[in-house]
C-alpha cells in the first residue's frame, strides 16, 4: 500500500529522517510513535507530499509518489490533525462535504455520505448538520474532522496527533471510535502518536521512532514482549510494564468459558485484562462474569487467571 526505501529527509542542515525503509499494509493500523522531535510528524507529511523527501523512494499503491499531483493524492488520503481545521463560517455538512464537493459530487449523494458519516461517529445528523463548529464540544468538533476525513472515502487515512487536545474522557471515547471504524471500515489508517498507551490500544503495529531511525516495528505484543533494546523499554515505561502487557490481552483470551458460576460483576470478552483487573481491585470481587456481543454470559474470569 505505502512503502518507504532509504527515504531520507533535511531542513537545512538539520536532518530529521535517515535512510528509512517501512511498507504499510492495506487495511493496516500503524501507529507511529517516538518523543517530539522524534521525526513521526514528518513521516507522515511525506506520505500527502506536504512535505517532500530528499532522497530515497516513497511508493503509494505501486506508483512513486511524485507521478501523482500533490491535489491528487491529498484527495485519496483523507488528513485529520489535533488542530481539527474546521472552517468557522461554514456549517457542518459544508465541512463534511469539503472534498466531495471539489469532486464534483451531486448534492444528492453528498447529503447521504454526511447522514452515513454522522452516524458512524455516533452524531445526531438532524441535530447538528445545520450548527457551526464553535455551536459544538471538542470532542464533537474533533469527530467531525474525522468525517471529514473519511467523506470521499479515502484509500488513507493519516492522523496527526489528533486528540492530544481533548479531555481524558473525551479523547478515550475518540480512540474506542477510531478503533471501531477501522474494524468496520477496514481503512488503511496511519497515525501518529506520543502516547504509548494510545498506540498499544489502537495499533495493529507500532512503529517506534528516534532520531529519524526505526528502532522497533511490530505488533503491540511483541514490541511489550520482546523489546528491541534499551530504548524501547524505557520508552514503555519499565514501572508498569506488566500492565501495559495486560493492556493487549483480552478477557476472552483467558476467560473459562462456558462457566456461568455467579460471580460479583461483568465484564466484556473483547476488553482487555487491565480494565479487567481494575474492575476487581475497585469492587474487590474476585471472579467476573464475562459477557458477549449480544450480553450473554459465555464465561466467566477468576482473578487467578490474571495473576496466578
């Protein structure tokens, strides 16, 4: 889908990526990462041609990157950054149709593609469709340039730190529907991140970035697990690290299924066993009961399968 060889970029005679060689699967969730300055940021802005590289070769859906007009591509990757964008005089349809429109879609199909998008994101269409940004929360504001993002439905989506503005609550309700999309949606989505917690609840894999090098890339698991050096392990956090590995570890994983024995509480199988363990230590119960998609009972999770 996107593949980086010996891409390397300068400003001047600082430079920020050196040699970098990564390839991006169709329908994968990469999450880039690394501290500020890291180069994660400009990774991304090479993949729109927001910035160019200096040297090396970038290659989307098989075609280097420069055959394609920069408008072009920016139209096939859709672009959501923290800083949202949305333009303050226009109302939110307008927004949403921003790239549909510079299509030339009919207004037809444009009022349907922003009914579907409003309610993918779990917005009232007939309650804001006609508001302004500023009539709107953060949260909504950031769901909205999602939607944009997503309205001419895009082959990428690329996000820049897109909620490191919101709230705990608010930024956790964004990440659980970013999650949800991309499983309902199967997008291609790039993402950039300081926030490691972030990236292992999001991530299919993590790219772990410093100095404009690669130093780790792989799946969430494997990066907990088996850290590449001393690096990456300070950068997740040596303290916590036997929570974070439970961060990636759902509860149908470790649950006795079938078991349906009466126990203090519930709790889903697609969630993961911290919020798990947490949920007993705060109501002291030592066996959950563990719920499916439907909120049947197919089993249930003794702490002993935690930390035993």
């Amino acid at each position: 889908m996107i593949r980086f060889s010996g891409v390397s970029k300068a400003y001047g005679s600082l430079s920020v990526i050196e040699g970098l060689d990564l390839e991006i699967a169709r329908g994968e969730f990469c999450v880039l990462i690394g501290a500020s300055g890291s180069g994660k940021s400009t990774v991304l802005k090479l993949i729109n041609r927001l910035e160019e590289h200096d040297s090396g070769e970038i290659r989307f859906a098989g075609e280097e990157i420069r055959s394609f007009r920069p408008e072009v591509i920016r139209r096939r990757m859709g672009y959501a950054i923290q800083s949202i964008g949305l333009f303050p005089h226009w109302t939110i349809e307008d927004n949403v149709a921003t790239v549909p429109r510079l299509l030339g879609w009919d207004e037809l199909r444009i009022g349907r593609r922003v009914d579907e998008l409003l309610a993918l994101l779990d917005l009232d269409a007939v309650r804001i469709r006609r508001a302004y940004p500023h009539q709107l929360s953060g949260g909504q504001q950031q769901r909205i340039g999602v939607a944009r993002a997503l309205a001419a439905d895009p082959d990428v989506l690329l996000m820049d730190e897109p909620f490191g503005a919101l709230d705990p609550i608010a930024r956790e309700g964004l990440q659980a529907e970013i999650a949800r999309i991309h499983r309902a949606t199967g997008k291609t989505i790039v993402f950039v991140t300081h926030d490691i917690d972030e990236a292992l609840k999001l991530a299919t894999r993590i790219v772990l970035i410093d100095k404009g090098r690669i130093v780790q890339a792989a799946p969430p698991r494997e990066v907990l697990s088996a850290p590449a050096n001393d690096f990456v392990r300070d950068f997740l956090g040596r303290e916590d690290h036997g929570l974070k590995l439970l961060s990636v570890e759902t509860v149908a994983e470790r649950m006795r299924a079938g078991e349906t024995a009466p126990a203090n509480g519930s709790i889903g199988a697609g969630d993961n066993l911290r919020h798990a363990l947490s949920k007993m230590i705060a109501t002291g119960a030592k066996r959950l009961s563990v719920t499916g998609s439907s909120g049947e009972i197919v089993g249930t999770l003794h702490l002993s399968d935690i930390v035993g």
